[in-house]
C-alpha cells in the first residue's frame, strides 16, 4: 500500500524503487527523518506468506463486507494508479471494528509473495477506522483472461493524468470477492514513511488479469523510473 508523498509541486517521487538512483528501498530510511521506520522498523510489509508457517484459524471466519456503490474519481499519483471514492463507499469488519473504504491502486509485479513466488499485478483496497488505523485488502493476479473490474476502467486509465477525473458510480463489490480463504498479519504501509500497525488481509487465491491490462497500467506511470 503506498502513501507516499510526490515530489516538489508533484512533478516527481522523492523515492525510487531502483537502487542505483540512491533513492531506492534500502535508502527509503535515510530520506526523511519521517520514514525511518523503512529502514529500522520491525513489522514491515511486503512480506513472502509461507504456508508452512500459517496457523490456521477458522475463528477468524469469512471477511465481512459491506461495500456500497459511491462516486469515485482516477488518478495518477506518480507511483501507481489511485480510484478513490468520494462519498460513503462502506466498510470491512475486522474484530468488530469498522473500516471505511477510501482507495484502491495497483502495483507491478506483486509486492507480497506466496511460497516465494510474486505475480504480475497485486491490487490494495485501503480502509481506514475512526481511530486512523489502516487495513488493507490484498489481491494478486497471474496473466490470464481480462479482469472485468479493470475492463470497466481501461478507457479512463489510458488517458490517466494526475488531475482527478470522475468516474460516475463505482462498486467497490465489482471488483470481485468470492475467496473465502486468506492470510491475516500485522505489517506496515509499503512505501513511504512505511508506517507500521497496518492490518492486512491478502487472499490467498490468485485472479487473473490480461497482459493488456497489465501493460496498460504500466504505462500510465513511469516504471523506468520508479521500479
């Protein structure tokens, strides 16, 4: 999940994803006396979920949604593509505790890691509590047929600028939440200031998404520059 600022007047990242800009990941800590949780912190995420090292717990049940149709707007935030919505969007349920829907963006290739092994796109859906907290739902995608979520978006992602730009009404419900098994943990945002106590909820099961799709995301930022 990134939450990371742009630049000056927003024309560029103050981070990078490649280390040889001296701005990569292993320098994220020495940035910003704010980020030093990227380069000192203890939960952080991404993280490679290990299946040998799951403790299954039945207790924790099904991911309770809530999700409402809502205005949405698109743009670009330098790093990756953000739909935000803008009225009430509702909420998941974590332990009783509700998180209101706020954002989805996508990163390429995945950030998390199953086994080892990281796929072509990984979705976030960001929530947050009345107490500031986030959670984060994760989804990952192999190359395969289109995803029809993102289908729906492709003609305003082509033509993505860092103005915002109205979508109508979106459902978050389109997206597509059939999978009922997934990983819990503690972890922190993703990129910069990589603040920790972040909730996530990465579902196990890996979609589909077309390479055009991919490619189309892709292109809409610069990954030559920012990984």
């Amino acid at each position: 999940m990134g939450c990371g600022d742009l630049g000056p007047e927003g024309e560029k990242t103050p981070y990078s994803y490649i280390e040889a800009t001296g701005r990569g990941p292993s320098k994220w800590g020495q940035l910003n006396p704010n980020w030093t949780a990227c380069g000192n912190g203890r939960k952080q995420s991404p993280i490679d979920l290990r299946l040998q090292d799951v403790e299954f717990l039945p207790t924790l049940g099904d991911l309770q949604i809530q999700y409402e149709p809502a205005a949405a707007t698109i743009k670009s935030q330098g790093h990756d593509i953000e739909v935000s919505w803008k009225g009430n969007a509702g909420n998941i349920i974590i332990h009783g505790d509700h998180y209101n829907l706020i954002q989805c963006h996508w990163h390429i290739p995945t950030e998390h890691a199953i086994n080892g092994r990281r796929y072509n796109l990984e979705l976030h859906i960001v929530h947050q509590n009345s107490h500031g907290a986030f959670a984060v739902i994760g989804i990952l995608y192999k190359y395969g047929p289109p995803d029809p979520f993102l289908s729906r978006l492709m003609p305003f992602i082509k033509t993505v600028t860092k103005e915002e730009k109205d979508l109508g009404i979106i459902s978050p419900r389109d997206i597509g939440f059939w999978s009922r098994s997934y990983f819990r943990y503690n972890g922190s945002l993703t990129t910069p200031p990589c603040t920790e106590g972040v909730l996530w909820t990465v579902f196990q099961e890996v979609r589909e998404v077309s390479v055009k799709q991919v490619e189309a995301l892709r292109n809409a930022v610069d990954y030559n520059k920012i990984g």
